[in-house]
C-alpha cells in the first residue's frame, strides 16, 4: 500500500492507494504552522480511525505547493511508521519525474508538483494530448503534448476566490451556495444573479478557454485533445462546460501513486 499525499494551498488530501485502487482518502485544512508531531497526530488518529494498518504501507509519496511544509511531512513520515518497515519518502519536484515528463519551460522549476503529477496521470489515462484542468484554490490549465511533454499552461483564480471578492467586497452582496444551481441563466434575484453570474460565466469562460487552447495546441487535430478536469468544483462545473470529457476527482492521488511505482521499477 502506498501513503499519496497532494499538499494543496487550503486543504491537504491524502490517501491510502492499493493496487492503483484509493482504498481510504481524507482531506484536511492546509495549515503552514503545522509541526511534523502534529501531523504525526493528525495522520496517526485518522489511521486509527479508518482500520488502516500502517506496518502494511511500503512507500510515500507527496506533492506540495506549500514549501514551508515539506521537512514537516517528511518528518512525520520518518515517526509515523516504524523503523525496521519505514518506507520510501519521495517529495515530487521537476528533477525527480524529469524521465517521466519533459517540462518544455524556460524554468522548469517553477512548474507546481500538483500539476506535473495531473500532467502524467493524464498522459498515462488517455495516451494522447491533453488538457487538464483542476478546480482548485486556483484554477489551472496544464497543456500535455502527445509525446508527455508538459507545454505550459494558465492559472486564474478559483471560484471560491471569485465568491470571496464578490462578497467581502461589497456591501449587499450575500454569501450564496452554488451547489444548488440557478433556475436559469437571467437571474430574477440578488441570489439568482450571482449565482449565473458565477456558474455560467465560470463555464463559459472555460469553454472559450478550452477552445483556443486547443487551437493553439494542434489546429489540425484539435479535436482529438482530450479534456480532463479534476479538483473540487470539476463535477459542478462540468455542467455548464461541455467540453469536459470526465472528471477524474483522484487524478492527483493516482498520478501520485503511478509515479512512485514508475521511479521504483
């Protein structure tokens, strides 16, 4: 069994991953300040409380973009599990997966860890070029060529920003829950307005987005990209973007997983 753990900028998701199969996942808030004993008792209660047995997980592996964290997780890693079956520890960075993915940037370094592992969790589920998109703290678009090499992408900010703005900023803006949809697209009250204005415009944002990736891309086959979506809002927002192909909620703890078998072949 394989300890993936994806360290997000607002929540952590970790999981335990059997034979390629997520067999226990938890998600916590991402907190910086958080000491190697507390993650040691975070992670030690959530174990407990799930049945997991940790003498039976033989590798870790994580994906930051909170680099303030990562001694912390390694070190927890280092108490969590006895010594005589501690278990390998891999932090993904652009070095370690260079074999797996090419970085085709200026400054390969720069790429976030979270999105190399979607780019070659993508590669590996469709065999093509791709497009992954995840609805996360910030939105991202990761362009993956036909041959796995990371191209570039775009990063804008998540929905949960979006609704934050809107909210803090003005005065008689109210919170709103945009997990029940809008009746339709010409909203008829305050709540019915922002509502549209964030789902539909999200999508069609997206959409457009999509579009003129693709033709940028590859013109000629532009059609034959896949589209894959990941992170929280994916399954939300699906519904108002249709270009998304599917959503793959555990296409970063996968990817995790893939990769540790890949570099301990």
């Amino acid at each position: 069994m394989i300890f993936v753990i994806d360290i997000g900028n607002t929540h952590t998701v970790a999981g335990i991953c059997d034979q390629f199969r997520i067999a226990k996942q938890w998600r916590i808030k991402t907190d910086s300040a958080m000491t190697a004993d507390e993650l040691k008792i975070s992670y030690h209660n959530l174990f407990n409380i799930s049945k997991v047995d940790a003498s039976q997980i033989t590798g870790v592996i994580f994906s930051s973009v909170v680099p303030r964290l990562d001694a912390a997780y390694f070190s927890c890693c280092q108490s969590l599990f006895e010594q005589a079956q501690q278990p390998d520890c891999i932090n993904v960075t652009a070095e370690n997966v260079s074999e797996l993915i090419t970085i085709r940037l200026e400054h390969p370094s720069e790429v976030g860890a979270d999105r190399l592992v979607n780019g070659i969790a993508a590669f590996h589920l469709s065999q093509k070029s791709s497009i992954v998109i995840d609805f996360g703290t910030a939105i991202t678009f990761d362009c993956i060529s036909d041959t796995c090499e990371y191209i570039g992408g775009l990063i804008l900010p998540g929905l949960s920003i979006a609704l934050q703005a809107l909210t803090q900023k003005t005065a008689k803006l109210p919170q709103i829950d945009i997990t029940i949809p809008p009746e339709k697209i010409i909203g008829t009250s305050t709540v019915g307005a922002m509502k549209s204005g964030v789902l539909y415009g999200y999508g069609a944002m997206v959409e457009g987005l999509i579009k003129q990736i693709k033709q940028e891309m590859d013109p000629e086959n532009s059609q034959d990209i896949a589209i894959i979506a990941t992170g929280g809002m994916a399954k939300l927002i699906q519904s108002y973007a249709a270009s998304i192909e599917c959503v793959e909620p555990n296409l970063t703890l996968n990817g995790l997983a893939l990769i540790y078998q890949k570099l301990n072949v």
